[in-house]
C-alpha cells in the first residue's frame, strides 16, 4: 500500500492544577476557541472543544503526523501562556500534569460532541472526578488513584 491513510478520533480531557476553578464565563469561549486553534494548527481537525470550572475536553480528529504527546504538550503549553495575558486573576493559572484521551468510534462522534456541549448541565450533578473517573471504567483502564489528581 503506497497510501498512508488514518482516521482517528480521539477524545482529551485534563484538569487545571489542583482542579481549581479559574475557566470562568469571561474567558471560557475564548479559551474554547484559542485550544480549537492549536488543534487546528498541528492538522488535529477540532471537532468540539469545551469544559467546565476546572478542566477541559477536546474532540478532534488526530493528524497522522502528530504523537498524542505532542498535541497535548502543544494544547497546555500554548493555552496556559495564552491564558495567562488575559488579566492578573490568571497569572497563577496552570494545567495538572496528567490527561486522559480515548479513542472515539466515528459512530460515536455526535454522542461525545453533544457531551461536551452540555458541560455546565452534566456536572450540576457530578464533579470532574466522577467523570474522569467514570471514563476510566468506561474504558477498562487500571490507574492508581494516587496518581491520577497530580
């Protein structure tokens, strides 16, 4: 096969450090927007960016010419940067270390689009942790918990 062909959709979440809530309604969809860009520049087709208080979920499509890596190094490093102009209650503002992306069956993409589309409604009752955690048994992964807030 001469053709190097790929099509993966991966879903990304992660959290502010310590999960504090500096995403506020000010700066949210611009914040939205400025990750979707990133996304857009490292060829990682954003198909839904959008979050909550204290983290963030990206849906896109996964450039074949981009680790995982790289996308979410890139995402944090530029977005925290970004952020962080945006007024002094932000210069404290940072990402936790860790993330979580999974990957998306294309039959799926509407479900997830729909799910971080109503963020602000889905954790009227649940926090990040019960959803990352809930994504974690979703998707059989083992973790320690100790590791997974950093």
């Amino acid at each position: 096969m001469s053709q190097s062909i790929s099509k993966v959709y991966v879903h990304i979440t992660f959290s502010t450090k310590n999960r504090a809530n500096l995403i506020d309604s000010e700066i949210e969809n611009e914040l939205f927007s400025y990750i979707g860009g990133i996304c857009k520049k490292m060829e990682c087709n954003p198909i839904r960016v959008g979050g909550y208080n204290n983290h963030i979920h990206v849906l896109c499509l996964l450039s074949k010419k981009v680790a995982q890596m790289s996308l979410l190094e890139e995402i944090k490093k530029r977005s925290s940067n970004w952020i962080k102009t945006k007024g002094s209650k932000y210069s404290n503002f940072y990402w936790q270390n860790g993330y979580g992306i999974f990957s998306v069956n294309p039959s799926e993409i509407e479900v997830v689009s729909s799910y971080i589309e109503n963020q602000k409604e889905h954790h009227a009752t649940k926090t990040f942790q019960e959803e990352y955690r809930a994504f974690l048994k979703k998707y059989n992964v083992d973790y320690d918990e100790r590791y997974v807030w950093e």
